[in-house]
C-alpha cells in the first residue's frame, strides 16, 4: 500500500516565507479591526483611564480617540494591498503601524493596550517580509484620473472657500473651509456652512463646489467599484482575479486540458499541491472552476494568458493534452517565459517524444508506452503492483 505524503513533504519549498508572509497580513488586519473597535468603545462608553492620562491633555485623547477609526479604515485597505503583494502597501502598512501605536498610547484607556501590542508585535513581521511584497501599483487611466479629479475639487473647494470666508456663514479657518467642501461635494449638506444670503459669489462658489465634487465622486466611485465587478464576473466565468494570481507562488502550471491532463489534475488536487490550469477550452474551464480549481482562461501557447498564470514563479510546468502539435508550441512558449523552469510533457504519439524534448520539455514521457512497460512488469512479477492498482482505483 503506498503511504501517504507526509505533511512537511507536502508543503511547498518555500513555506516559511510564505507562513511569515501570512503571519504579517492577518496582524495588519487584526490591527485594523482593533483600531475600529477601539475608537468606537472609547467613544461609546465611559474611559478607564491608563497611568498617562494624567500627561496627555484630553483634547489629544478626544482626537486620538476619533480618528482611530479612520486610520483602522485605511488599515483595512493596506491589508487587501499587502494581499496583492504591493510594494505601496508595504510602505503604507510601515507608516500606519506607529501611527496606530502611538494612537493607542494617546488614548490612555486600558482598551486601548491590545491595539498597542498587536501593533508593535506586527512591526518585525513586516519587516521580515519586506521582499515579499514587490508588485508594482499599476492604475488605469481611469483611476488616475478619478483619483487627481477627487483631491482636485477637495483643494479647490477648501483654498476657495477660505479665501471667500467672508461670504460664508461658518467658515472661520482652513479646517472649516474643508468641512464646508467636504458635505457639499458629498450632497450631504447639513446646513450649517452656507453662503451670505446677500451675497452672489458665494453661492456661484457653492454650486461649482457641487457639480465639481459630485462628479468627482461619481467617477472615483465607479473607478473603484468598477474592477471589483469586473472580478467577481470574471470569477463567474472561471477566471482567477487578478488579487488571486498576485498570490501564486511555487505553485505547479498545467498548460492545456485533454484526455491525459484529467489524471493529471486529479493527482495534484488529491497530494493538496497548489496548481493552476491554463486553458481556452471553456467547457473545460466551468467544469474545473465548480471542483475548486484554479483556471486562467486562454490560449496556453499564448504569451499573455502565461505571463497572468505568474509563469516565472511557478516550481513546475506540465504539458500534456492528446495533440502533441499543440503542445509543442506551448513549449516553445513556456520555455522562453520561464528559461530555467522544469517542464514535463506527455506524448500521445511516442514518435512525437523528442520533437516535445527539442521543443524545451526537460523530460517526455509517453503513456502509452508507460502503460505497456507497467503491465509487463506487473505480469511478470515486479513490485509495482500498488501504482497500477492506483492507477486502475481512479478509472
């Protein structure tokens, strides 16, 4: 009876940095949450007071406290890019750490202790996984666009509405000028900050601040809310999105799907080996993506689908569908994407075997012949009897 992998053996080559990588985005995130739940129980019940209450005026306690939900939020969002692998979420996440640190200590509550910790205790996790996070930020167009439209009109409601202060009911600093743009560019208006009922240039400068920021807080919304809808059709469709192929890493790459790549994905889904199929054969695709597994639709001797399947990490290449031509250009293509990658390819035709060697597969193996070598030894006695009960339990 063969054995089962042991566990170590299973894991992938690289799993302490893959562990620790982990380690340091759930810490992020769970300094995220605490920051949150932290600012909201100081604001919704009674402090208990730490010993350096008594030397933090309560103004920064009271500020402290309110905008730690704030920095929680843009927590959150430096966790999801540390999810992607960004280099500027990296860069976010070291900047926020002490910021959250030094909140918690500000706010001189006892609630306020584990945020503190959690905080400190992500630092060196952070840093030991500095060269985990190397993507590139790549904006669109779009979101760049969005992006500059939005702090745009912030900075033009906010220096205008301080320079025309007065003719404004309630703007009396830069602060309040950027209140007074802040709701109205977000249509919330309370009413509060309004334009001298007298005067024309203050309500000219309300509507522009109006039409301006709500415009640009259509686009940013749609910018930002746009890819997430795009994943999750894509998603329905058997597509990985583009936060999960960020994540792969040694993982195994199966190029094209037929009759012999079947057996294949079955032996990689059963040893619990990270693997991905690329494929442009769409029944195949809905098929793979209702079992759990991962698929990246496209052509496998195609550049582009290759380069979004993270070609250059993965540990091993398998090719191996019932059309040895096909392959062979697929080959061809992988080995060029990936010079020192493995490959190993399954010819159906074993004339076919060192046309897929030239092609660039390091080793070819036939499974016609495999099987023909596999029962004569079984016939004739040999020890291999368990693997071809494997084989033969699976059909």
């Amino acid at each position: 009876m063969v054995e089962d992998p042991s566990l170590r053996a299973r894991l992938p080559e690289n799993w302490q940095r893959v562990f620790t990588t982990r380690i340091a985005i759930v810490l992020v995130l769970l300094v995220a949450l605490l920051s949150v739940a932290t600012a909201v129980i100081n604001i919704g019940t009674e402090t208990v007071y730490g010993p350096l209450a008594e030397y933090v005026p309560e103004a920064v306690q009271d500020a402290a406290g309110f905008t730690g939900a704030l920095t929680g939020f843009l927590m959150v969002g430096s966790a999801l890019a540390l999810r992607r692998g960004l280099r500027a979420g990296w860069w976010a996440t070291l900047f926020l750490l002490p910021l959250t640190a030094a909140q918690g200590l500000l706010q001189t509550s006892q609630y306020s202790v584990p945020l503190v910790v959690v905080s400190l205790l992500a630092m060196p996790f952070l840093l030991l996984t500095r060269k985990r996070f190397d993507n590139p930020l790549s904006l669109t167009t779009t979101q760049i666009a969005a992006g500059s439209a939005l702090v745009g009109v912030q900075l033009y409601g906010t220096i205008g509405g301080y320079a025309l202060r007065e003719h404004f009911d309630g703007i009396n600093n830069i602060l309040d000028a950027f209140y007074f743009t802040l709701i109205t560019s977000s249509t919330v208006g309370y009413g509060d900050v309004t334009p001298n009922a007298e005067s024309v240039q203050g309500m000219l400068f309300t509507m522009s601040v109006l039409i301006l920021g709500v415009a640009s807080f259509g686009i940013a919304i749609g910018a930002l809310v746009g890819p997430v809808i795009q994943d999750r059709i894509s998603k329905t469709l058997g597509k990985m999105t583009e936060s999960q192929l960020q994540l792969l890493d040694e993982h195994i790459l199966v190029l094209g799907y037929g009759e012999l790549t079947e057996p294949i994905v079955d032996e990689l889904a059963d040893n619990g080996r990270e693997f991905v199929v690329v494929t442009s054969d769409r029944e195949a695709t809905t098929e793979l993506t209702q079992r759990g597994i991962s698929v990246v639709a496209g052509d496998p001797s195609d550049e582009e689908p290759l380069r979004r399947a993270k070609i250059d990490r993965a540990a091993a290449i398998l090719v191996a569908t019932n059309h040895d031509a096909q392959d062979a250009l697929t080959i061809l293509t992988a080995r060029q994407l990936a010079p020192t990658t493995r490959i190993v390819a399954g010819a159906t035709d074993r004339e076919n075997t060192k046309k897929l060697e030239r092609a660039g597969a390091n080793s070819v193996i036939s499974p016609a012949q495999l099987g023909g070598h596999l029962l004569v030894r079984s016939a004739l006695g040999s020890d291999e009897s368990d693997l071809i009960d494997r084989i033969l339990e699976r059909e």
